[in-house]
C-alpha cells in the first residue's frame, strides 16, 4: 500500500509492539505527530516537559520492562535536549530508539533555522545513528533500528528524519514481527573447558555481578550457578537484583562505596568470577592492586570489555545467560564453606551502620522497603541518596532499581520513574532524589500530574551537594565551594502548585506517616525529607586507592 513517511513511522512502531512513546513535539516532527494523533488509540504519547525527561522516561520504560524504549523530538535544541538522556542509556547499556526529525532534504548543511546534525553529534553516545535521506529506505531502517537496540550488548539507537522524507509517499509492506531470538557469539568448548579446571582448583571463589546479568535475564542461572560454586556473591550498583540481597551469600556491594565485606573478601580471594561486569573504577579503586591473589575470570557478551580496565585470566564471550546455563551443566557441586564462614564474620564485624535517632537517608531508604515489603521499583537520581539506596534496601528481583550508573546523570529519575511506571502499572514506582538533583528536572511533576502518573518522589533534602560536599570534606579542607543550596524553595509547596500532593518531614515519625499515606494516595506525591547536612555515606574508599582501605566513621573519629 501507498503510504507516506510519517505513516510508515507509526506502521513500523505498530510492527515493533512499541505501546508509548515519550516525547516534545516541533516544527520538524510535525507530520509525525500529526499522524501520531491518529493512531492515539493503539500509541500512548506522554508529553514531557523537557526532550531530556522524554529520553529519561524512555530509559526507565526499557530498564523496567525489558522492551526497547522509545522517544521523540524535533529539530536542533529539541534534538540536543535528548542527548543527555541518550549518553545515560549508553554508558549503562540500555535499549531505546531515539526518532529526531530534521530540515528537509535540500536545507540539510545549510544553517537552516534549527537545523541540527544530530546523527554527527550522537555517533560516540549510540550503538549506531541513521539519517533517513530517502522514503524507501526508512521502514527499514526503523526495523534495523530496533534490531541494533535490542541484540548483543543493548544500547541506544538514533534515527534522523527529514521533515520531507515524512511526507513523501512509497510503497510500504507489512512485517509481522518475529519472537526475538538473542545473536550469541559462538561459545567456545576450550574456553568453557578452561573455566570449569580453574573453578574446581579454587579454594577461595568470589562472584561479581554487573548489570549484563539484569539485560540477559540471567537471574534463575545465576543462583544454580552459585549454588554449585558454593561462594559468596558481591554485586556493582548495575547488577542490583540479579542475585538476591536476601540471600545469606551475598555480601553487599563493591569499590568505592562497597561493604568491607566484599572489599576483603575480593582482595582475598583465590578467583573472582565476573559476569556482565566492566570493572568500573568505582568498582577497582587502585586496578594494580585490585584483587591481586586472585585469578579473574570474566564472562561478557562484549569482547571490547575483555583486559580494558583489569588483565583477566580467562575470558568466555557470550551471553551470559547461555554461558551460565552450559557452566551449571558441566560443573559439578564444589564446597567452600569454610570461605563462606570467613567472609561471612566480615559481615557480622563491619555491618552496615547509620545513626538510628534522626531522619537520615538510610533510615529513609530501610522505611521504604519495610512498608513496600522489598516489592517496589526504586529509581533514583545520582549522589548520597543513590549509594544509600544501593546500600539499605534488599533487591531480590532484577530491573527493581533504576539509576544511572555509568554517566552518573543527576536528573535522571524523575523521568526514569515516570518511563516505569507506565511500562509497570501494577508496580509502586518511588524516585529516591537529592535536592539537588530534584532541583534539574523537577518539572516532570507537571507531566506525571498531566498523564496522572502516580509516582512518589522522595527528595533527600540535606540543602547541600551532598556528595560534593562529603568529597570536600573529607579531601578539600572543608572548603565547600559552590555545594550550599539553602534558599527559600519549598518542594512541598512547589508539588502542589504543579498539582501533585506536596509533604514536609523532618521526623522519623513523620516520614513514616507521610510514606504511608502516599502509598494510598495513587497520585504523584512529594515528600521533602529534611536531613543533616553533614550526613555521609559510609564506608568510602579514597579515590585511587586500594579497596581495602575502606573506611567509615567508627575510623575517622580513631
């Protein structure tokens, strides 16, 4: 059948199952969303406030759901206003399909009124960017799209179009999508050989999982898989849920803001088992001496990973769900209970400590998970809030926290949490922020009153930069330049006026009451916490230093 451009747009989403997309419209897209408004029945479209909350929403849609995420903008500043959100996907591997439209054909390279080369801008932040310069060529080229987004190692995908190319007419057929078959690599039988001799030789086995354990939906042979190691288990900020915190095993996270637990007892162990990890260097502090008396085998669906950061000792690319599921297969039951009993007295020795007399964000954060039985999906901006997140509250699910953790985006959740809820509308979806970070994107309040989007945003209100601010307190003399946000701005008032119901805590109590009843409520709901100032995460590792030297509070008053 003949359709035009902008048709073939909508066509090819139907084609993908994609259900909403999230985006600003403009001059450029307006055909597009001329069509979209047609279709508005099959297409939910929620208008953000901002392109950067519509690529933030598409992320947290994709990070809840599993599906790929979409969203939308117009030409040059509404291009631009997504990248940030692109670059979030990117570094943390997240699959979303970002749809730009351009200047027509012929105005392209002229500095025509916002124009924009957007593909040119994006390339270092996509698995791969496309300008659609021909009708013909575009249903396509939004199939392989979405393909690129979704196989391998996932991440972001832009399409550029120019606004005469969606109102150009072609032929367009139909294709029925097919059930999604992952591409592996070819899995070795050496290197899977090669793996079980150094598991069976190891006396003191570590496992490290990242965030490629949650993309692959490797949970259920991640825990056979440990079963049978018999070994404890850390995880990064990423790999949150894939193994469950619950489990008596697990040891907390690791690197910079890791338990001492799992620092120890990654420095000590005899082979550290990765999967889906890419050594971060949050995660390694000091990489000559990160885990040095242990042998490293890591398994990665990219081999760009692979001796990037740390020299490994062996490698297995591939899927790690498939390469889990043929490890269990070969790998007979191993004993380390000894091992398991040592790193186990480290968690009884350096438990996790806060101040339990005052409102603080661990406190916060453990409130939160008591009164939603551990069953929420917590999102959070980027700082203090976001590591005590990671610390106190007990993930045993994946996609069950959402954060940016590669970019280290300040902004992202709000959006994040919106994306989520409207990908899991049976899911309490609560954004654990900074004042800071609520302070960049706080107008999507308007757009989760707008599309009645009942997220809770709890904002960890200390007046400060709270991270910065524990880095120059600790490392800068106590020289706080530029890190101080104490005003005369009330988010409580300011929710209300936006239309969301607005609540100031400064009590546990009062939290307490004030959670409750937001969880009732099935509205978006504000709820500023007031807290110290001088509140810190611990423990902390010194930039660049080993991760043995942790250090907490109980240390720094030694």
């Amino acid at each position: 059948m003949q359709l035009n451009g902008s048709e073939i747009v909508i066509e090819c989403l139907k084609e993908q199952g994609v259900d909403t997309v999230f985006g600003y419209p403009g001059g450029a897209i307006l055909n597009v969303y001329d069509e979209l408004y047609k279709h508005r029945d099959e297409i939910r479209h929620i208008l953000t406030s901002h392109e950067q909350g519509a690529a933030h929403a598409a992320d947290g849609y994709a990070r809840a759901t599993g599906k790929v995420g979409v969203c939308l903008a117009t030409s040059g500043p509404g291009a631009t206003n997504l990248v940030t959100g692109i670059a979030t996907a990117y570094m943390d591997s997240i699959p979303i399909v970002a749809i730009t439209c351009n200047v027509g054909v012929s105005l392209l390279g002229k500095d025509s009124f916002q124009e924009i080369d957007i593909t040119g801008i994006t390339m270092p932040i996509t698995k791969y960017s496309f300008i659609v310069k021909d009708v013909d060529r575009l249903a396509d080229t939004i199939r392989k799209a979405f393909r690129i987004a979704r196989t391998g190692r996932p991440g972001p995908v832009l399409i550029d179009i120019p606004k005469d190319v969606t109102a150009a007419v072609t032929e367009y057929e139909r294709q029925e999508l097919g059930k999604h078959v992952p591409e592996h690599p070819h899995i070795g039988e050496k290197e899977i050989a090669d793996a079980i001799a150094m598991i069976e030789a190891s006396e003191r086995p570590f496992v490290f999982v990242g965030g490629g354990a949650v993309l692959s939906g490797a949970s259920g042979e991640l825990r056979e898989f440990v079963d049978r190691l018999d070994a404890p288990v850390t995880d990064s900020l990423m790999g949150k849920g894939a193994f469950p915190g619950t489990d008596p095993r697990y040891t907390g996270m690791l690197g910079m803001h890791g338990t001492k637990a799992s620092n120890y007892g990654v420095s000590e162990c005899d082979l550290l088992v990765v999967l889906g990890a890419r050594f971060s260097d949050r995660v390694t502090g000091n990489t000559s001496t990160f885990a040095k008396n242990a042998k490293i085998l890591q398994i990665d669906i990219d081999p760009a990973e692979i001796n990037k950061n740390i020299l490994v000792s062996a490698e297995i690319i591939g899927d790690l769900k498939e390469v889990l599921h043929i490890l269990n297969r070969n790998l007979k039951q191993q004993d380390h209970h000894e091992w398991i009993e040592k790193v186990g007295s480290y968690k009884e020795k350096y438990p996790l400590k806060y101040h339990h007399d005052v409102l603080t964000g661990p406190f916060i954060v453990e409130e939160i998970y008591r009164q939603t039985d551990g069953d929420a999906l917590i999102v959070t901006e980027v700082g203090q809030h976001q590591m005590w997140a990671a610390q106190y509250y007990k993930y045993t699910q994946p996609r069950t926290l959402l954060t940016s953790g590669g970019l280290g985006t300040m902004g992202y959740g709000l959006g994040a949490a919106m994306g989520a809820k409207t990908g899991c509308p049976e899911k309490t979806v609560v954004n654990i922020a900074g004042d800071g970070c609520f302070r960049m994107n706080m107008n999507e309040i308007a757009t989760a009153v707008r599309h009645n989007i009942p997220v809770i945003e709890v904002v960890v209100n200390n007046h400060v930069l709270g991270m910065v601010r524990q880095w120059q307190d600790l490392f800068y003399d106590e020289r706080y330049s530029a890190t101080v946000l104490r005003d005369a701005v009330d988010f409580a008032k300011l929710a209300e006026a936006m239309g969301a119901a607005g609540i100031h805590v400064e009590t546990q109590e009062e939290f307490k009451k004030a959670f409750a009843d937001a969880l009732k409520l099935n509205r978006p709901v504000v709820i500023d916490c007031q807290i110290g100032s001088d509140d810190k995460v611990w423990p902390m590792v010194a930039p660049g230093a080993d991760i043995r030297e942790a250090f907490d509070e109980d240390d720094m008053k030694k």
